[in-house]
C-alpha cells in the first residue's frame, strides 16, 4: 500500500471536520488508539459527513452500502487527546463514490481512510442522481491543482 500523498495529510483539503473524543477502552496493549478502535472512528466521521450533506438515504428510498474501506496508519494516536476527522468526496461513479478522510491528533495526520460507498434501491444498484451528485461536487476534496 502505497503511503498517501502529501496533501492528504494537510486539514485544508477536506471541506468537512469534526472533533471525536478518544477513550481510555480505544487503547491496545501497547498504549496507542487501537487500529479498530480509529476505524470505527473514521466511520463515525464519515456519518457525520454524510448527514452535513443533508440527504438522508432512508428519504431517497435507497440504502448506502460501504463497499470498501483502505486505511492507512500513519503515526500512533494517544487518549486522551481528541482526534479531528476531515471528510470530503474523492470520486464520483454511476451507482457509488468514495469518501476520503483523514484522521489528525495535535495536528499531525495520523491516518488517512477512503471508503466506498454504493447506492442500493429495491431493485438493486441505483444511480446517484443529478441532485445527489450536485452535493457531492460542492463538498469535493481540495486536491492541488496540477
């Protein structure tokens, strides 16, 4: 796995953050924040982001399904200190896209998280509409331009 580039280690490319507490149970045997512990961390971040976006798929008839999830560790992260989570959307396809985070404690990235995301209706694979992908542009990750 290849170490993520430098600019996803920066706050500034995600246009979303939120602030999540670590907890004395969060640490392994080593004394860092578990790496299943920051997992479900990124996914409490990326519900958050979800819901900022302001569609909720149970008013869209459909179901968000997570379809993969790549983290990277980085540097081990401590409790107590709080861990800050920026989402933004990376990509966007016909039925799913992606959602890119980054996980910073005293503000250094300590990992970083691409999840993807897949539409189902009743019926199976449903496409992200206009509206939805209108959403998903506004709140894009802040790539530097080449």
């Amino acid at each position: 796995m290849a170490r993520p580039q430098p600019w996803r280690q920066l706050p500034e490319a995600y246009p979303f953050s939120i602030q999540a507490d670590t907890r004395y149970g969060d640490l392994d045997i080593m004394g860092h924040v578990n790496n299943v512990a920051m997992a479900s961390i990124f996914e409490t971040g990326r519900i958050l982001f979800h819901r900022h976006l302001g569609r909720h798929p149970q008013d869209l008839g459909v179901r968000w399904l997570v379809a993969a999830v790549e983290i990277n560790y980085l540097r081990e992260s401590h409790y107590p200190a709080p861990i800050t989570i920026g989402c933004a959307i990376g990509g966007v396809g016909n039925t799913s896209w992606t959602v890119m985070s980054a996980a910073f404690q005293h503000d250094e990235c300590v990992a970083t998280c691409d999840a993807v995301i897949a539409m189902q209706g009743p019926e199976g694979r449903r496409r992200v509409s206009d509206d939805l992908r209108g959403v998903f542009m506004n709140n894009f990750i802040r790539a530097p331009k080449d």
